[in-house]
C-alpha cells in the first residue's frame, strides 16, 4: 500500500469490495457551510491557496502549531506567502486529516499527485492556477465533477436566501437547499441578538413588539425557508438544557433583553429552553429534520477572539456535559413526532448520545463531528454506534465543510472507513457479505435521503 493509491484505509479484500459498490454513489450533505454566494456567482478562483486554504480552520490551526504568523495564514500577506507557508509544515501536519484531504483534493480535483512540500510548492501552485485557468474548475463544475446530488447551506433566519433564489433560476442538475441554523435565535446572552430581532423583522416583515409578536417573525422565517426546499434546523449549544417554560416567563426574559437589562444565567437559561422547544415545534409540524450540535466551548483563546472574531480556530470540547438530563423534556415532548439528529463533539459523550437514540426511534446518531472527522474517529464511532443502536438508523455522513473540493474528500474518506468497519466485520463472520454491502450502500446514500426526505 503505499500514499493513497487504490487500498487507501481499506485492510481487506472484503473491505476493497465493499468500497467499490459505494466509491460512486451520489454524495448527499445535509450539513455543510457551503458559500452559496461563491456558487452563485461561480467565479474562477484564482489559486490553490483561494481553493485550499483562505476559508479552512483546520488549516490555519496546523499552521498556527507549527509556528507559522499569522499574517501568512489569515493576515496580509499574499495568497503566494500562504501557499508557500503551508506547503513548507505540510509534512509536519502528517497524521491530521487535514493532510489527508488536502492530498485528496489535489488529485481527485487537480490530478497531481505529487506529495506537498517546500520543494514541490512552486511546482504545484503553477500546476493549479494552470488548470484554474484554463480548465472549468469553477465552483458550479466542481459540484457536479464530485457528483453531488444534494448539499444543505447553513443560513440565518434572518437572512434574505437571495443566493438561494438566484440558484434556483439557473442551477437545476445540483440540489442545494438552506438550513434554518437557530443559534441567534435561541442565544438571547448572544452579541448579536438584540441586532438578529431587529433584523428577522426586517426580512419578515413582521414587527416585532414583544414575544408574540417574536415568535410569529420567526414562524414567518421558517415558512419563507421552507418554500425555499430547506429539509431541517440546525442549533449549536453549549449545554442542551430544556425543560418546560411557560410563555410568561420567555416574554418577561424576552422584554428585559430587548430592554437592554442584564440577563441572569436562569433567564438565559429559560428563554434558551422555552425557543428550542418551540423551534422544534415548528420543524414537527413541517416534518422537518431538528439538528443539535452539542458541546462545543467556542472562542475559548480571547487573542484569536479578538482579532479575529468567531470561526477562527479557537473552538474545544469538553466532557463537562450533560445530555441525558438535558434533553430529557425535549425529546419526550416530541417523541414519535419529530426526527432528532444529535452530533455530539467529545466522543466521551457517545455512550448517552448513542443509547439515547437506542432508547426513541425519531432519534439518529449524527456523523463524527469536527474533532472526530478523522479515519480513527469515524471508526470509532460508527463501531460503537452500531454495536448499541443501530448502524442503519445512522444518520450518514455530512461534510460540515466551508471549502468546496473538500466535500468529495471528506465523503470520501468517510465510505472508505465505513467499508474498512464493514469488511472486518465480514471477514470475522459477523455479517455475511451481502448484507454488509446492503448496509454500506445504505448508510452511504439512501439513508440520508429518507431522514431528511430529500
């Protein structure tokens, strides 16, 4: 076996067999960050640096621990710099997936397989602004290149889906749906809140006066969302407390936010509590997916914070969570009437998130999230997820990604892993081949399109 040829993560003759009945399936992302904008507009980008690394906290992180400043990772110095800045620790990153993927991008979208490196910088980046330039490697063309079926946005509820609107007109062979991401809605201690009502009114049309008046803004918004083909919510929390709180309680929370008074951690607690069973209300009542990405402590470094604001690479896990407690009303009060998918970001967590979706049939284990997106994370999971719940009730695999060529490396390595799983399964006797092809093509492709009803 040598650096990502054919055999690549795959241990066994079972496994290679089982990979090559889902190498080709259609990728199908419920989750990713796409930039519809970029899409849209379908420029050329003009080097590997704008494709590889402007938009990718993953890179900046290994770049930023092998000491590289950070005026040639997101500062001022030119896409070259970078490019020559990367290239120069890519060895020394070795070992992260981020490794992987950017080697998986380089051939899969650009046909080189040369190994990156201080010495083989200058050749690549001539090689690729080449065939940006000359070959249609634009962003619409790299979509339909990595046969992507469906792949969902992460939007705002008050944002306009204009990008979405201009799609719809002009794109018809790639489907590409909105998420109704909740987070400003939900965090009323956010810094953004006060300025979000203002402008949900704005895109509603609704004028909000007070808590009633709140929710229907954002009923309207999930309406709006939903003409538009949008198939779930997405809410990211610290801690996933719900609980029963009455309407007076959000109102009076509601009134003192827009009042500009202090919060107390038990009316942020309320409100927070009182909005996400609401939202998963109206996603019931749309049979819409309710996503819950739950654990991360973001912008945990102040100076990467500050200097840069959110999304920046500073975000860690902790095991001080609780989720079996928390979201103990939520998930009764909608049991049997909504779809749940959990991601849980410390795999100390699998064990409640895993028997917690053993224990309601609406709820599904979500991918490995972000830390977990590696060939050993993605193993670990699905071995235990399968072994408690079940791996056809597993959600699939979402890219969670910002950079487009990654979407095919990371489906990639994802069937390659699961195929790995399966075929040692196989070749232990645990599953006769059959059935675990049936499996791997399910988890891969029809799964994800029955949960979210794409």
């Amino acid at each position: 076996m040598s650096f990502l040829d054919e055999e690549y993560l795959l241990g066994t003759d079972a496994a290679r067999e089982l990979y090559d009945a889902i190498a080709d399936l259609p990728i199908v992302d419920p989750h990713s960050h796409l930039d519809v904008a970029e899409l849209a507009d379908n420029e050329r980008w003009s080097d590997v640096w704008a494709v590889e690394g402007a938009t990718d906290h993953y890179v900046w992180a290994a770049m930023r621990k092998r000491g590289v400043p950070e005026a040639r990772i997101t500062g001022d110095a030119s896409n070259r710099e970078k490019w020559d800045a990367l290239a120069r620790v890519m060895p020394e990153i070795a070992g992260n997936p981020t490794y992987e993927w950017i080697h998986l991008d380089l051939r899969r979208r650009f046909g080189i397989d040369t190994p990156v490196s201080a010495e083989t910088a200058d050749e690549i980046w001539t090689e690729t602004r080449r065939r940006l330039r000359e070959g249609d490697t634009r962003p619409r063309a790299m979509l339909r290149e990595m046969d992507v079926e469906t792949v969902c946005s992460t939007d705002d509820p008050a944002g306009s889906l204009a990008d979405h609107r201009r799609l719809a007109d002009d794109l018809d062979d790639v489907d590409v749906r909105p998420t109704w991401r909740a987070d400003r809605a939900v965090h009323v201690d956010g810094p953004e809140w006060d300025e979000f009502v203002d402008a949900l009114a704005a895109s509603t049309g609704v004028e909000i006066r007070d808590f009633a008046d709140y929710r229907a803004a954002l009923t309207a918004s999930h309406d709006r969302f939903a003409e538009h083909g949008c198939r779930a919510s997405d809410t990211s929390l610290r801690e996933p407390v719900t609980k029963p709180v009455s309407d007076e309680r959000a109102a009076e929370v509601f009134a003192a936010a827009r009042r500009g008074e202090s919060l107390t951690d038990a009316q942020v607690e309320d409100f927070r509590a009182h909005v996400l069973s609401f939202v998963a209300g109206l996603d019931a009542d749309r049979d819409w997916v309710t996503q819950l990405h739950v654990g991360p402590v973001r912008n945990y470094r102040d100076r990467l914070y500050e200097e840069l604001g959110p999304a920046a690479g500073g975000t860690v896990t902790t095991g001080d969570v609780e989720y079996a407690e928390n979201l103990r009303h939520l998930l009764n009060s909608y049991d049997g009437d909504a779809e749940f998918v959990l991601y849980c970001v410390d795999p100390t967590h699998y064990p409640s998130v895993t028997t917690i979706a053993r224990a309601f049939p609406n709820v599904s284990v979500g991918p490995a999230w972000w830390y977990n997106d590696s060939p050993f994370g993605i193993d670990h999971q699905l071995d235990y997820a399968g072994s408690v719940d079940l791996l056809a009730n597993h959600a699939g695999m979402v890219s969670d990604s910002r950079k487009l060529p990654s979407f095919g490396s990371r489906f990639e390595l994802f069937r390659r892993t699961l195929a790995d799983l399966l075929g040692r399964y196989v070749e232990r006797g645990r599953m006769p081949m059959d059935v675990a092809r049936d499996l791997a093509e399910h988890v891969a492709y029809d799964r994800p399109k029955e949960l979210y009803g794409f």
